[in-house]
C-alpha cells in the first residue's frame, strides 16, 4: 500500500488500514465480548491448528502490506500507531507460530476452560446488551460446546501434563457458572429458559466425555522454550532488557525490598509496643486484626458502604490538589455479588471498561462478602484496593485509554503500561500523604504484598528458559528440586508467605502466560524510571506536583503503548 500524499488521501488509506487491522484483531468472539465490540458473540473460538495457521497468514500478510506503507508525509501519531500495529502482529505471528517439544502452543495445551467459560462470564457479567440477546448468546454458544471439544482434542498432540490438569479443574468448575447463567435465565423470566437448560445439559454431558478423552492422552512435564524464543517473547513486549538484565532487576528489587519491609517492621513494632521478636508475617496479622472494619453481626453491607466511602475520599483527595485528570463521563459500580453469581466470583473480581463500547465507561467491581473474608477488608487494605483498581487506577487509566481515537490503541495491550502504572501509584499516594498516620502501616503491608512482582520475573524466566539459575535472585530457599513447579513454588512462598493453594495457582498462570508475570516489576521499574528522567529533565521550569500533573495526564491520554513507547511522545511532547 502506497499512501497518496494528498491530507485527505492519505487520511483514507490510514482509515483503510486501520479497519483492516481491527477485523484482523477481532477475529476471536472472546475477544469481542472482552473488547465490546457486538459482533458474531453467540460463537466459540475456532480451537483447531488449521485456525492459529490461518491466523499466522493473515498476520503476515497485513504486516507485509504495513511495511510497505509510505511513511514520509506521516505526523509523529499516525508513525506511533503504525508502529504499534506492527508490534502486535509481530506479537500474534510469534504465539501462534511459537514450537517447543516441537509442536505449536496450540497443539500442547488444552483451554476448554478458558474458550468456553471467558466469553460466557463477561456476556453474563459485565454486557450492557438487553438479557433476551445476551441469554440468546450464551444458549447458541453452549449449544457449539460438543463440537468445539471434538476439534480442541482433534488439535492436541502429547499436551504438558500441568496444562491438563488446569484444564480439567476448570472445567469442572464450569458447572457453577452454567448454574449462575440458569438463575440468571429463571429471575428474568426469559422465553426460551427451556433451551437454555437444554444447553446446558448437552455441554456438561460434552464437558464430562472430554476430560474423560483428555486425562487418557500421553503428556510431557516438559515445557520450556529455547533461550532464543524467551528473549523474543520479551523483545516483542519491547521493554528494552536482556533475560539476565530483568533477574539482575528481580534480585535487586527483592534486596532493596526486603530492607524496606524490616526498616518499616521495626518502626511498627516499636509504634505498637509488640515484641521485638514479632516477624513481619506477625505484624502483618496483627494490623489486619487491628484495622478490620467493623461489622455488626451479619451486616456485610458495612463492608460495601466502607469501599463507596473510601471510593469517595479518593477522589476528593485527589480533586483537591487537581492531581489527576478525572473526566466525567466515567463510572466504577461496586457491588455486592448477587447470591445467584457467588459460586462464580468465590471474593471479587473487577471488570474494566470495554475500550470499544459507547457511553459512560464504567468498570464493575464485585465483592463477595462473608464473615469469614474479613480479614482481606482492612481500614489498610481498602484504600489500597481503591487506588489499585479505581481512580486514580486501573479503572481511570483504562477508561481515559479507550477515549483515544487510535483503534491501534484501543486493541493495545501493555501490561507494563498498566501495572506499572498502578504500582506505581501505590507508593506515590502515600509519598503524598494520602494515608496520614497510617502511612508505614500501609507501606509495610504494600511491600509485603508486592515483593511477589520480584519472584513473578525469576519464575517466569525460569519457566520459559527452563534456567534454574534464573531462580537464583539472593532469597534464601531451596531451589534443588528436579520438579519446576516445586522449585519456583518454594521461592514463592519464600517471599510472600503464601498458603500452598495460593502458590500453585499463581505458578499455573505462570506457566502458560509467558511474559505476563514479568510485566509487574519491569513496568513498575520502567515507569519509576521514566518519572526520575522527567524529573532531571524538567529541574527549574516544571517540578513539584506542576511536574506530577503534566505527567499524569500525558500518560493517561496518550493510550495503551509499551511505556518505552511512551517515552517517545514525552520527547515529541518536549518533556524529555
């Protein structure tokens, strides 16, 4: 494609592109619901090899049209975009074309949990779509369960033994999510109920015969990639590092953390006049005891009341000093999760706003409440969570994200871009105040629960490289054992004092999102370093919160992008 140097032709042949790109990108239904993008959401995704070499072709073939785009009479916007959009196909054309043991991704690793379960949460959950549509949806996508699981079998060659293990657990899980979809059916009194149930009948039926199928086919423990393939996978998140640079930045991180944590234990235990033996997992109970909210009986409202307050003076705080830009067409709705979606959404989960879909751009927050969860809602954890996830967080970052007009944007996704942003945030709300008294108390317990971003980089190297010296980050644990799992679980617990449940589960996703783990402390330490250049860049002309202001907002409104491309629109922007 040769772009016309007229504005106005140019513009076209952009626009062309750009529609192109999305369909491309829009290929997989899942996908739509999680975007809000309503098209074709009564489908399951296509499981079979034939599917992930179509999408490999497809890729290649827009990427070759993407190079040969002139680019001579482009502003700096429009080279980002298409930068970003080579990026991502790059991204897509590596997974899916990806071998280890000699076989694709696909043929090694069962999903049926994912394909079938993702799509029919957020249809239920989390689609402003009237019920009847929705309902319609999630009955023609249960209706395609049988066949999906005959072409996901008909894909798996000797699939990773953890892999199907996770699988079949999930599955087996679904069947309290086609309960919560039942009731949903039955409180709305939905015409076609009787099909729905039908449905649901036939795809547990096809569930139960596929992990019958599933457990009896021959699998490896093996699943590590060549060292080549690793520093790809990182090289597309386009962090700038080598494999060694981010465990160098992992072992350096959990030093430097683990001083702070008994800097701050030792102020704490003086504070509340405990025994100097207290250890720091002792302090943490100890504060969660102390600053639980309190509730009357059964009365778990008074827990949801306290998240809409603290939810509240968040976003007066930040008003006041005018930190953040704040837009008003924005929602985050928290609710008390309804008894029908409980076996759903066993604590909470939070749902950000679809980047393609119209009107306020609202996030939901489900809590779970229960006498027994009362120890994870503190007077210090509350306000974390808020932060985290609210505004100025996740739900401020990516509801602005999705007001950029770039469709490039919109698809981006950056988990750099968004952790570190949230990370971030989480120490310099208190580096401003915003915790008062409570400040170490809320330090210590932050740093207590983010030193596992220092083990996510050394696991997830270690699991991609199958380098055990990748686990060697200066934690005092054993790292002998010929089992990864075993191996990375005890550094896991070793830093964050984990329950043996916990760790498994987050080395199962670990395992299979390779380069996702490692985003959390590489965007925190990519985003602190970003700030820190501002800063000596800007000394004597922009500083203090002027400084803070101006970067929030260019980072907000700029969209989603790897933050070393961030970077760049500071520099156009002249603040670096």
């Amino acid at each position: 494609m040769r772009l016309a140097r007229t504005e106005t032709d140019m513009s076209a042949s952009l626009d062309a592109f750009a529609a192109q790109f999305h369909a491309v990108m829009a290929d997989d239904p899942n996908y739509r619901v999680a975007m809000g993008i309503d098209r074709d959401l009564g489908q399951l995704p296509d499981p079979s090899l034939r599917a992930g070499q179509e999408r490999v072709a497809v890729a290649r073939a827009l990427l070759t049209e993407l190079q040969a785009v002139d680019r001579s009479e482009l502003d700096f916007d429009q080279q980002l975009d298409l930068d970003l959009a080579g990026l991502l196909l790059e991204r897509r054309i590596h997974s899916e074309s990806l071998t280890f043991n000699g076989s694709t991704m696909r043929a090694q690793c069962p999903r049926a949990g994912d394909d079938i379960g993702d799509g029919l949460f957020l249809i239920f959950a989390n689609d402003p779509r009237p019920d009847p549509v929705r309902l319609a949806d999630v009955t023609a996508r249960l209706e395609a369960v049988p066949a999906y699981l005959d072409a996901l079998l008909d894909r798996l060659d000797t699939p990773v033994a953890r892999w199907v293990g996770m699988d079949v657990e999930k599955v087996q899980g679904l069947k309290t999510l086609l309960d919560s979809l039942l009731g949903w059916s039955e409180e709305v009194s939905w015409s076609e109920h009787g099909r729905l149930s039908s449905a649901c009948d036939t795809a547990w039926a096809a569930m139960q015969s596929y992990v019958t199928r599933l457990q009896a086919l021959p699998t490896t423990d093996r699943f590590a990639l060549e060292p080549a393939d690793a520093q790809r996978i990182v090289d597309l998140k386009a962090v700038g590092m080598t494999l060694s640079e981010l465990r160098d930045m992992a072992a350096s991180y959990l030093s430097r953390t683990s001083g702070e944590i008994e800097t701050l234990r030792q102020r704490l235990v003086a504070k509340y006049e405990l025994p100097d033996t207290t250890t720091a997992a002792e302090l943490q109970q100890f504060l969660a005891g102390k600053y639980r909210v309190q509730v009357v009986g059964d009365d778990m409202d008074t827990v949801l009341a306290r998240y809409e307050q603290e939810r509240g003076r968040v976003l007066d705080w930040i008003r006041e000093r005018d930190l953040f830009p704040v837009f008003e067409e924005q929602d985050m709705r928290i609710l008390r999760t309804p008894s029908f979606m409980e076996p759903s959404i066993p604590a909470g989960a939070m749902m950000s706003p679809p980047p393609f879909r119209q009107g306020v751009r609202t996030s939901l927050v489900y809590l779970t409440l229960k006498p027994e969860l009362l120890d994870e809602h503190t007077e210090i954890g509350i306000p974390s969570m808020m932060i985290h996830e609210g505004i100025p967080g996740h739900h401020l970052q990516l509801a602005t994200a999705g007001l950029h007009p770039s469709v490039f944007r919109k698809h981006f996704d950056a988990m750099e871009h968004a952790e570190g942003w949230t990370t971030m945030l989480e120490d310099y709300m208190l580096d401003e105040g915003f915790m008062g008294d409570l400040t170490d108390e809320a330090r210590f317990c932050g740093k207590r629960d983010l030193s596992r971003i220092g083990a996510r980089v050394a696991i997830d190297l270690f699991f991609m490289t199958g380098d055990r010296a990748m686990l060697d980050v200066g934690v005092e644990c054993d790292l002998s054992s010929d089992d990864p799992f075993v191996a990375a679980g005890n550094l896991l617990q070793a830093v964050t004092g984990f329950v043996p449940g916990r760790v498994q589960a987050e080395l199962n996703w670990y395992s299979q999102e390779r380069g996702y783990p490692l985003s959390y402390l590489t965007g925190n330490t990519l985003v602190w370093q970003l700030k820190r250049d501002l800063a000596d860049a800007n000394r004597g002309r922009l500083e203090g919160r002027d400084l803070d202001r101006a970067f929030h907002q260019v980072y907000l409104e700029s969209g989603n992008m790897p933050v070393t491309y961030l970077r760049k629109v500071f520099e156009h922007a002249g603040m670096l």
